[in-house]
C-alpha cells in the first residue's frame, strides 16, 4: 500500500497515474484534468514532501519512481509534467510491464540534451542560480527559478502555506543533474508523447532529443505556460487521442 496521499478522480475506466512538478501539487497541477474522470480513473499522487504525503529532508526522483512504480498496480497509463515527467520516466523504466502510455509535459531532463545549445544554457543557468541564491529567502529564490525558465509569474508575497512548502522542496533538487535512462525507455513497447509549450527554449531542445531517442509523438503547443496541461481542453483532446490509440490492457 502507498505512502503517499493522492487525488482520486472517477470510479471506472482505465487508470491513469498523474505526476506533478515541484512548484503545484496534485491538485492544483491537475484540476483541468479532472474532467476526464468521466472516463477514466485518475490518480494523482502528493510526492514526498508535498502535503499530505510524508514529508521530506530531500526531493529523490528515484525514491520518487518507486513510489509511483507502487501506484501503476498491475498497469496504467503514466503522465508526468516537469519534474513529475523526470520521475514518471524513471518509474517507467523500472516497471515497462506496468505501464501502458507515457506522457510528459516538459520534463527538465537536462543531462540527456547536452550539447544542444539551448539546453546546455538552461542546464548552466540553472546550476548557477542554485550556487548563487540558494540560501535566498523562499519567495527570492523562486522568482530567480521562474526567470531561470523564461516564465513569467506573478508570485504572492507573502508566499501561501502550500507554495513555500513546494519552494522548500525545489531548493533541495538539482534538475540540471536529473537525466533519464533514455537507452532503457527506448527499448520499452508503449507508446510515448512530449508535450511542450514554447517558453523555454532549453526544454524545447531536451524535448526534441527525448522525441528523437525514445521515440515519441512530439506535441507543441505554443504560447502555452510550463505546466502544459493547465491550458485544459486542448491538451485533454491531444491526451484522449493518444490514449485512445495507445489502448490499455489490451495491448
């Protein structure tokens, strides 16, 4: 049985395992999704640290992965945005059987696009930031991250309970340091999507890379904030079609 606490959206039809990033929690990453419960059974977990699952000293995308590993059950189709796409990946290399699509929104999988010029400047901003302003208050450091990213954010001052929870939790990840086992996925059956929404040009770049290597369906959909999914009924029409053609259990 889960640690984890989850959102659970809808009572039958295929299920599918929702990852959010590090800056919205389940809820709140997910609520444009909720629709689709008429069809299918979501379930969108609370990661480690991110209330009111277990807390955390430190975000671990591997322990992460695990933990998701242990909400596919016998199998499910897996999304995952941001860094939620970085754990989703991981998880499904763990468990390929278990996993029927895999989709994710901009996962910042920054070592797999080395050598790609808008990567490797995102990838270097990023580090640096953490270097230099890591020890910032939350709400300073948060809007350093947001502009790392190129994504323009009006933060509250000051920072809501569930916000700074999530800050605290991105000040002690390295997503220039989260790659993904890219050789294992590729050897994987299941259908695979990545979605972007043009903001960051480095993401665009690992997404193109992730695309190429798994292969994957390469959605973009410009003008679109970070967390993609937040747009609604565009992106739940682009998942419903590649969850239909991915099928389920009957694979």
């Amino acid at each position: 049985m889960s640690e984890l606490a989850a959102e659970r959206w809808g009572d039958s039809g295929p299920p599918i395992v929702m990852v959010h990033g590090s800056l919205g929690s389940a809820a709140a990453a997910f609520g444009e999704q909720k629709v689709l419960a008429d069809r299918y059974r979501i379930i969108a977990p609370y990661r480690r640290g991110y209330s009111p699952s277990p807390g955390t000293d430190r975000v671990d995308p591997d322990r992460d992965a695990r933990d998701v590993v242990e909400l596919l059950g016998s199998g499910a189709h897996l999304v995952g945005t941001s860094m939620g796409g970085v754990v989703a990946m991981r998880a499904a290399a763990l468990a390929p059987e278990a996993v029927w699509s895999l989709t994710v929104i901009e996962p910042p999988a920054m070592p797999n696009a080395v050598g790609r010029p808008e990567a490797d400047k995102l990838r270097e901003g990023l580090r640096k930031h953490w270097e230099e302003h890591g020890d910032d208050d939350l709400e300073s450091f948060v809007a350093g991250f947001l502009r790392t990213l190129n994504v323009s954010m009006e933060l509250p001052s000051p920072l809501p309970a569930p916000l700074a929870e999530a800050a605290g939790n991105l000040r002690t990840e390295r997503p220039w340091e989260t790659g993904v086992p890219l050789e294992e996925l590729a050897r994987t059956g299941f259908p695979k999507l990545v979605v972007t929404g043009g903001g960051t040009p480095g993401f665009e770049d690992v997404a193109d890379v992730l695309a190429e290597k798994l292969p994957a369906r390469r959605v973009l959909f410009d003008g679109s904030p970070h967390a993609v999914q937040r747009i609604g009924e565009r992106f739940n029409n682009e998942l419903l079609d590649f969850l239909a053609s991915a099928g389920g259990s009957d694979r």
